[in-house]
C-alpha cells in the first residue's frame, strides 16, 4: 500500500511575487540580449570574408559600441551635473533668503525694543 502526500506551499506575498517577476524580466531580457550577441558574432564569423576583413568587422562593431556606450555615460553625467548645479543654486537661494528673513527679523525686534 502506498501514502501520497501533498504538500501546498502558501502564496508568497506581493512584495515577493512583484519582485520574482522582474527578477525574470531580468533574466528573459539577459537571455536576450546574450542570443542576440552570440548570433551577431556567428555570423560574422561565418560570414564569407577574410579574416583579416572579418576581424575588421568585429573591431570596428566594437569601437562603435564603446563609442556609443561613452556617449551615453557623458550624458548622463552631464545630467547628474546639471541637477546638482540647480539644487545648489536653490539651496543658496534658499539661504540667502532665510538669511535676509533672519536680519529683517533682528532689525524688527531691535526696533520695537526701542
């Protein structure tokens, strides 16, 4: 005689299944992107070239990524700088003001203590 047991595992909560799901967007994406990089460079390497030609190819495919990815980490750099330039310039706005506020107060409580 045999004894089946089930065992019913709970719902994982919200949280858990919300970051499960992008965890596998995360690896279906990556999965992607890999299938995509290894079909590119099989084919050029099976493309009917020479190979010095070929490795031509491939050098200048990877100069043209560096060159894209240093342009986009520039401007997000620049970015980064223009909002820390603006915030900085508010807080000194900022403070001078509070500054101001603050005087006008010491020269209105001077005057009425007169």
């Amino acid at each position: 005689m045999y004894r089946v047991i089930i065992l019913i595992a709970p719902e994982p909560p919200v949280a858990e299944r919300k970051k499960s799901i992008i965890m596998n967007s995360g690896k279906v994406l990556l999965g992607l992107l890999a299938g995509v990089a290894v079909g590119a460079t099989l084919g050029i390497l099976f493309a009917p070239d020479k190979g010095s030609a070929t490795r031509k190819k491939i050098t200048k495919k990877g100069e043209d990524y560096v060159d894209a990815l240093n342009e986009k980490f520039s401007d997000m750099v620049g970015g980064i700088k223009e909002k820390f330039d603006s915030v900085k310039e508010e807080t000194s706005r900022m403070a001078h003001n509070g500054n101001a506020r603050a005087e006008d107060g010491r020269t209105e409580s001077k005057n009425s203590g007169k």
